[in-house]
C-alpha cells in the first residue's frame, strides 16, 4: 500500500562498465509509483505528492494494461514534436479540474514502466532486479500507444550510444543498475550520469538566501541574436560560508544597477504578468508562495556555470557556478556558445528494442 519511497541514484561522471550491470535510459519526466488494487489506481510522485488527479487519461491506459493488483514503478512523460516536453508536463499539475481535462485530451501523458514491485501477493523488492524486470516485461501490455517498458541492455557500448544520440530527444542520461540488487525504498543503490556542460554567463541579478545570511543563487542572462538579455536559470547550492562571501563579493554592483538594467521593467511584478518572456521575478504555481523577488546587479560580471541540457532555451536544471571569468564581456555571452543536440526520434529507441534481442538477461 502507499506511500512507496522510490529507490534513488548515485551521479557519477563516467559510464561504469563492470559486469553483472544493466542500462536504460534516464527519463526526464515524473517519476512515480503506480499501484493498482482491482479498479483503483493510484499514481504516487517521489515526494509522495498524489498525481492521480492530475493524468486522468493515464489512469485510463493502465487500467487497461496492468494486472489486476500491482505495483509498478516509472515515469510519466510527455513525448512532442521535438521529443520530451517537460515544460508540457509542468502544466499539468494545476489546480482547475476543467484545466486538467483540457490538457488531458491536449497533451496527453504516458508512462514508462522499469520496475516490479509487487504482484499478486508477491512483494517483489527482495528478489533481484533482473528477475524483477524479467516479470515486469512478461505481465506489461505494452500494445497500448502510451505505455511502455523502458529500453535495457547490458552492453555498455550500447548505452553509451543512447547517452549520446538521444539526448536531442531531452534524455537525461543513462541510469545504471546492478542485476542483482533488490529494491531499496529511499537508498541510491542505482547510478546515474548525465549530461553536462559550462557556459558563460552574464550575472545579471541575485536572489537572497531564505535565511537571510547570504545569497541564496545568481540569476543568470545569455545574450540573443538580437541583443536581448534573457534570464536563462540560476546558479546555487552554495555553503553557507560562500553565500556570505558572494553577498560581498556583489555588494559594489548593486549601486546604481536598475538605472540601465535591461531588466528594469520587471521590477514591477505587475508589467511582468501583462507581458511575459523570460524574467526571474514572477510568482507562479510551482513556486508555492515562495519569495522570487531578485536584486539587480549592474551588467559587467561574468560566470563561469556548469549545466545539465537546455529545454525552452533555459537550463532544465539549476546550474552551478564554476567560476567568475573576469576576462569576459557580457555581451560575449550569447546562445551561440552552446551546443544544440538535434532532436532524435523517441520511435527508433523502441525500434531497436524491438529486435531480437541476443542470449542472455538483457531484454
């Protein structure tokens, strides 16, 4: 019965290679538990947050490929036109209930199923993974146009081609898994690794920590063809040590920053609501009522930051600030310095699962 705690990852930076190692691809989407008692299904977030509500085209689908008492874990998705659409995913969680049926049938989700927890009576998360997968495969209906069991191999030249190719498609990475772990609820026994990579960035603005001791994160702008300075992320997780250092480290380019900032006018939270684009001042549903409101720092610093993958021209994932590079320009700082992976089909990852697969545990 619910709550289920997910089994968790390691990051790690290469792709570990030893034997008795399994592969899939990382999902960027939300991740859930899916527990199904005859006609009752719940789908349970990481966080235990109930997303039931939410995808209630999804419940629909499972029902119809689930057995009848289970319980899986995966990941809810969006697949676009350019591949993963987690912006698309994010709108999903909102409050109307009209909203949510109208985004059901507009953009509706799927799920990727890469554990069995339970069967029947049958608590799995003792036996080991490849057993757990192997049964996952045999009871999943996967004829449903929404539902799958994700891509595995034990070939780790395999899994370093899904790294690469795929990452157009807005693939995190590569999961890794031993084949005969159990399941561990709340523990990173599982590796990840994942993109990365630095850009230069303009410091345009800071965010105070929620202590007050220090700055919490940077806010970050890259330059367009056009000359327009659009905040692209943040970059944070400092010590508390470094949030004060930072603090007055800032402190000589907030003196006079707002006179020819070019984000002066959405120091207004009001004229950002009429008039969109990407801002780091504005209050939204997944902030929860959380403080966004930002300090403007004159445009002459430079960062150094180390990023995941861009999704809607900013970075997916907060960034982390590598350095400041004194001997940049802002106006050097532009989109043109970071690599675009183009966006591969999500069809030909199951294509190639769908080939016979070689002797052995890997399906």
């Amino acid at each position: 019965m619910p709550p289920v705690r997910p089994m968790l990852a390691t990051l790690v930076r290469e792709l570990p290679r030893e034997p008795g190692l399994r592969y899939e691809p990382k999902w960027d989407g939300f991740r859930c538990i899916v527990f199904r008692d005859g006609d009752e299904i719940e789908l349970g977030s990481r966080n235990d947050r109930p997303l039931t509500r939410y995808f209630p085209e999804l419940v629909e689908q499972l029902a119809a490929v689930l057995p009848p008492r289970c319980v899986v874990d995966g990941e809810i998705v969006i697949v676009g036109s350019a591949g993963l659409d987690f912006d698309a995913l994010q709108q999903r969680l909102h409050p109307a209930d009209s909203r949510v049926r109208k985004l059901a049938a507009e953009t509706p989700a799927g799920f990727v199923a890469f554990d069995l927890l339970a069967l029947g009576d049958d608590d799995l998360t003792e036996e080991p993974f490849a057993a757990r997968r192997a049964r996952l495969a045999d009871i999943l209906d996967t004829a449903q146009a929404r539902v799958h069991v994700t891509p595995l191999t034990d070939d780790a030249d395999v899994a370093a081609d899904w790294f690469t190719r795929f990452e157009g498609a807005g693939f995190d990475g590569v999961m890794v898994k031993a084949a005969d772990d159990p399941y561990r609820q709340d523990k990173r026994t599982m590796r990840k690794v994942k993109h990365e990579r630095t850009a230069d960035c303009v410091v345009a603005g800071f965010r105070w920590h929620k202590d007050g001791q220090g700055v919490g994160s940077l806010l970050l702008g890259l330059y367009d063809d056009a000359g327009t300075l659009h905040h692209v992320g943040v970059a944070s997780s400092f010590t508390a040590a470094r949030r004060r250092e930072l603090a007055d480290e800032l402190e000589p380019l907030r003196v006079d920053a707002l006179d020819e900032h070019p984000w002066r006018e959405w120091a207004d939270q009001a004229a950002h609501t009429a008039g969109g684009g990407r801002m780091p001042g504005a209050e939204s549903r997944w902030s929860a009522g959380k403080d966004l409101s930002w300090e403007p720092l004159r445009i002459e610093l430079v960062a150094e930051v180390r990023y995941e993958h861009l999704q809607a021209w900013r970075f997916r994932h907060g960034g982390r600030l590598v350095r400041f590079r004194p001997d940049r320009t802002p106006d050097s700082c532009t989109y043109a310095q970071l690599e675009q992976v183009p966006p591969a089909e999500l069809a030909a990852l199951f294509a190639e699962v769908s080939r016979p697969a070689p002797a052995g545990p890997s399906t």
